[in-house]
C-alpha cells in the first residue's frame, strides 16, 4: 500500500523559493554575478525560477549538472556511458557558484556534483541550496540554504514536483 | 619568446591552465588512467566539451565518440587541429593532451581577436588513440577516414573480452551512427597536429620544433616456436627441443637485422610469452611479439621477410617447430610536402631552432592523411620519456609549438 502525504503545496513551494532567493541576494551583497548551476533534473528547474528572482538584482549565469559519470555507485557495465555534453558555457573559474537541487538527502549526489564542478573549473567558492533537507546524511554535507527542513523515515520516498515538468508544484511524502 | 609572423601569441599560463584542467581527470600516483571509453575517459571528454563551449565553438560528438568543436565563423571545408585525450594505463600528462590543449588556444586566439576566416577552424579529440585497450590505435580518426567501419569495430575487443562494438551501443551508438562518422575529403582543406615528440631527437639536437615529414608504420608478427617441454633434471642438452633458446637466437637476429639495413629500420621484441614457464621445465612453446618499423615501406618489408628467414633457419638448426603470422601491417605516411614546407618558413620566420624528421610514433594525422594534406609539429619530451609518468615537457616548449600551429593555422585558414 502506497501512502502518498503532500507536505508542500504550490503556494508554500513559491514561497519557499521566493525565501531562498531572498536569502541567496542577502549574502552576495556586493557581488556582481552568481553561476547558478541546477542538478538535474529538478535541481535544473528550481535554479531557473531562483535565477529568474535574482536576475534583476546581480547578473546571473546559468549552468546544469547531469552527475552520473561521477556518481559513487556507478555501475559500467550497465551504464550508458554517453558522453555528457556540459551545459555550463561560461567560466567557472573565479565564480560565486550556488548548486541548486531539490532535495538533500544522503548528501553523494551534492558530492558527485561537486567533483563534477572541480573537473570543470576552480570557483572561489560553491554554496549550496536545497528546497527540502530530509536528513540521513552519509557525507559531511551541509546546505547553506535550505528552504525546509523535513523529518522523514530512512526508507521514505520525498519527491518533489515542478510545474515545468510534473505540471504542478507540490512536495510529498511516499511511503511504501 | 621569438615573434610569431601574425603578431598573434598564445597566451601561456592559459595554454598550461587547459593542459592541467584535463590531464589531471584519471591522474593517479602512478600516472594518468583515461584508457579509452572508460569513465575517466569520457569525464574527460565533457570537460573537453565545457572547455569549447566557454570559447563559442560548435559542439558536435560522432558515432565513435570524436568530440568536435568548431568555429562559427568561416565556410567549407574546414582547417582541423586534432588529437587525443586518451591515454595508455599508467600514461604522461602532455601526450595527446597537448595537441588537443594548444587546439583550444588557436581557436580562442582567432575568435578573440575575431580574425576573419575563410577556412572554418575544427578542434578534435578523437577516440582511442591508444592501442592499448583493442589492440588497434588510431580508432577515432580511422572511422572518421573510413578505414574502419562498424563492421570492423565489431571484431575488436578488450582483454577482458569486452567487444568495442558494445561498448559503443552503450553509448546509445549503432551501427548507423559509426559509419555515419565517416567523413569526405571535401570536407577538409587541412589537418594540423602538435604532439609531443615522445623520443629523444629534439632534445639531443637541441631543436625546439620536429617538423614531421613522414611517420612510420609497423608491421606487427607474431612468431612462435614450438619444442618440446622436458624435465630440467633429466634431459640431456643435446637431446633438448628447447623453444625459448631458439627464441632467443632470433631476439638477438633481429637486433642484427635491423641495425645492417640502410633505410632506417627499427625492430623490437617487445613481448614473449614462456610455456609452461616453470624453472624446472625446459621451455615447450615460445611465442614472441615483434614490432618492425620504418617510413620505408620497402626496407620494412625485406626486414620483415629477413626476420622470417632467420626464424625458419633456427627452427631447422634446433628442430623446433615455427609458427608465423603477420598481425598488422600498416602503410608509412608521407605527410604533404606544402605543409611541411609551410611549417618549416613559419620556423624560420620566427627564428625557431627546428629540424626536419620522421614520426616513429603513430598518431591521427597518418589516418587523417587519407581525406587531406597533414602537418605534424613536434615539441621536445624530456629524455624523450613517453607512455610514462614521467613524461615531461617543458611549457615554453610547448608554447613554441602552439605558437607554430597558431602560425600554420592562420596561414592556412584565414
């Protein structure tokens, strides 16, 4: 029996947003520029609508991570090892970087993304933003903005939906 | 630093930044691990795409996964840099990587300074270039020359038993996608090469710049002695079939041959494999790899041909039997005479100490040599140490060398 819980609706989901980026302008006061850089898939989305906010206040660059060359379970034989073309056409060097995902949860994919952005370039420095903290932490990763903290069970599943492709917003619970 | 003929210079600390920026993915303790369609390999390649996309080129991957960047500028036929990022287990930092770098920096230099085109400019990285994942180096540029087909590639495979042919279905690449990889000659008007020289000339001559006017080709034979295994205690010498005493004889023949023949023969027992190798066993089988080089196609073959005949003198001699076979047999490449001279009056023009010589590596300009006119340009290795981590060259030689290219590019392409 699958027992589906929303804990976020759509208003909540753009408040938290419009929160984050609220929070992100406050500690670039000064700054010119952010490389805002979504893993994807969602983590690609919730970076365009924060960009979107922080667009009329700093010059925003916008990049997206597809992380499976990188992840730490990766299986080779099963893969499809596809060349990952990168979507990050500026230079990373030097940037303010802010990794934008939906959800943290044991911390290895924020890992892969970071090894990723470390291949790329050498930014002065990488924040990283989350919509939902659920915990279970395996790595020593820690969010500079989280939108909100949720308290789950190790075997729950928090999926969060985007309009620009789950067309609603909305952040749930599944437990199987 | 001598003036290049267009004005336009490479910018060093950049050039060494790219250089850096990829040979550090799969660099271990014991040298770079980017064998070819592994995952170090292919983090390597979309690195390589950030890395053309940040300056505006075009990115375009192939059916054998060749990753292409190309100017926007300029139409037709294209003026192509390439080389390789693979690398071969436990491999230097500079080889392939170089040629692939100082690409990125000619075309960064020309679309910053935006320098009009008549000629498209194309860098690539073409795929397994190393022969020491199939067998077989050259892969990338060999489909992209129609040399190899899909066909073809089925046939290779890993040691681990791992056929090529899968690897690029996992890819997501059919059949259809790697011969569409083939391209035309019309599609070229040249093809550049910066590659370390991975031998020791240039560093003894004092050069800073090999410019390459042939590269040799190998033929590859496998030889193999069959005696007879007897027990090291009890069998007498003189009623031994010993096949690792014949196959010595003929490691040393070949030495010989090679060294007596005028037109510049180099030959090498690189492998030997002892059955059933026991301390206590007189050796049955014996099977040598012997690797024979030239840019003569001739002198190659009566080396070959003299090596054969030695190696059925000592089977005769010690009554073992003999077993031959020609695994690859490759044509030299003469690269184009105009390029050649083209590179050399840059040399001169810029007061660069360089020589004339032959390549006795392979590389991709000897496939690329089928659909255009190619140039290689060498830059020193240190003791002309390669294939190793300790493969060193030094960055101001290496800006020479792109400063070359840059040079040959421009005279070529704009």
């Amino acid at each position: 029996m699958v027992k589906e819980k929303k804990i976020l609706n759509s208003r909540q989901v753009d408040e938290l947003i419009n929160t984050l980026a609220k929070r992100i302008l406050r500690k670039l006061t000064g700054e010119p520029s952010v490389a805002l850089i979504g893993i994807k898939t969602h983590g690609a989305y919730l970076s365009r609508r924060l960009g979107d906010k922080l667009g009329k206040s700093l010059q925003v660059y916008h990049g997206t991570l597809d992380i499976t060359l990188y992840r730490d379970d990766l299986n080779i034989l099963q893969e499809e090892l596809t060349i990952r073309e990168s979507e990050i056409n500026f230079d990373l060097n030097g940037k303010i970087v802010v990794l934008v995902d939906d959800v943290l949860f044991t911390g290895r994919t924020v890992r892969a993304a970071i090894d990723q952005l470390l291949d790329l370039g050498r930014p002065a420095v990488i924040y990283l933003t989350v919509l939902v903290d659920r915990g279970h932490r395996e790595l020593p990763i820690c969010p500079t903005f989280c939108g909100k903290k949720v308290k789950t069970e190790r075997g729950e599943r928090v999926e969060v939906k985007l309009r620009e492709k789950d067309s609603v917003d909305g952040v749930y619970t599944i437990r199987q | 630093m001598p003036e290049v003929t267009s004005g336009l210079r490479v910018s060093g600390k950049r050039l060494e930044e790219t250089i850096n920026t990829l040979s550090k993915i799969g660099m271990t303790t014991k040298g770079s691990e980017r064998t070819a369609y592994t995952v170090k390999e292919i983090r390597a390649k979309g690195v390589l795409t950030h890395l053309m996309k940040r300056i505006g080129l075009q990115v375009s991957i192939d059916g054998v996964g060749n990753v292409f960047g190309k100017t926007r500028q300029g139409g037709g036929a294209v003026v192509m840099i390439g080389s390789h990022i693979d690398t071969v287990p436990g491999g230097g930092r500079f080889d392939g990587v170089v040629g692939v770098a100082a690409g990125i920096e000619v075309a960064r230099i020309i679309c910053e300074n935006n320098i009009p085109l008549h000629q498209p400019i194309e860098i690539c990285a073409f795929s397994a270039e190393e022969s020491s994942r199939f067998g077989v180096g050259t892969i990338g540029s060999a489909v992209v020359a129609g040399e190899l087909d899909a066909r073809s590639i089925d046939g290779l495979q890993d040691k681990h038993g791992v056929k090529l042919g899968e690897v690029l279905a996992r890819f997501g690449r059919n059949h259809d996608a790697i011969n569409s990889a083939k391209r035309k000659p019309s599609d070229f008007h040249a093809y550049l090469e910066l590659h370390i020289e991975q031998g020791p000339i240039l560093e003894n001559e004092g050069k800073k710049i090999g410019v390459v006017s042939a590269i040799s080709a190998s033929t590859r034979l496998s030889v193999k002695f069959l005696g007879r295994a007897d027990h090291s205690g009890t069998t007498p010498m003189n009623l031994r079939r010993d096949a690792l005493t014949a196959a010595s004889e003929l490691i040393l023949a070949v030495e010989q041959i090679c060294k007596a023949e005028t037109g510049e023969v180099v030959g090498t027992v690189g492998s030997i494999k002892v059955s059933p190798n026991a301390m206590n066993v007189v050796p049955g089988t014996v099977e040598l790899g012997i690797d024979i080089r030239s840019v003569h196609a001739n002198s190659k073959k009566r080396v070959t041909d003299l090596v054969v005949n030695e190696a059925r003198k000592i089977s005769s001699r010690r009554d073992v039997q003999l077993e031959t076979a020609i695994i690859k047999e490759d044509e030299p490449v003469i690269l184009n005479a105009e390029i050649v001279s083209l590179l050399e009056n840059v040399c001169k023009s810029t007061r660069v100490p360089y020589m004339r010589m032959i390549s006795g590596a392979g590389h991709d300009a000897m496939k690329m040599a089928r659909l255009t006119k190619c140039g290689v340009i060498f830059v020193p290795s240190k003791r002309g140490l390669s294939h190793n981590p300790r493969e060193w060259t030094d960055m101001k030689d290496i800006e020479t060398g792109a400063n070359c290219l840059l040079d040959a590019t421009l005279r070529l392409a704009a």
